[in-house]
C-alpha cells in the first residue's frame, strides 16, 4: 500500500476537514467527479508498469491545482 492509498483513507475515516483540505472537496463530490471524468483519465496496466489508477490521478491533479 502506497502513501496515496494510506493518506486517503485515513483522511476519508476521520479527518473531514483534511480531506476537504486536500482535495478542496468533500468525499461526495470527489466520487461525483470522478465518475464523470475516469474513463478519459483511467489507462491500462502494462507489461512493464502498473498504471495510476484514476483515483490517484484525480486527487493529485486537485491537489496540484489547489496548491497554486
């Protein structure tokens, strides 16, 4: 398990303002957009490397544009 996947979790289970800090939404509205945008961002694994899964790129994009 990656920092991304215990980072997450953990904001999601109990820290609702870290979370919301985060990624500048709430958990609702992150599945809500990720929903409409994970198959234009979602890609294959490959023999060589595993892809990011669309979570991932979703919440770090959001961090990255939150961040200035």
């Amino acid at each position: 398990m990656g920092v991304y996947t215990s980072l997450m979790r953990e904001l999601e289970a109990g820290d609702a303002p870290g979370y919301r800090n985060f990624v500048r939404m709430n958990t609702v509205s992150f599945q809500l957009l990720l929903d409409k945008v994970k198959p234009s961002i979602q890609r294959q694994d490959t023999r060589m490397r595993l892809a990011i899964p669309a979570e991932e790129r979703l919440a770090l994009t959001l961090r990255f544009l939150a961040s200035g």
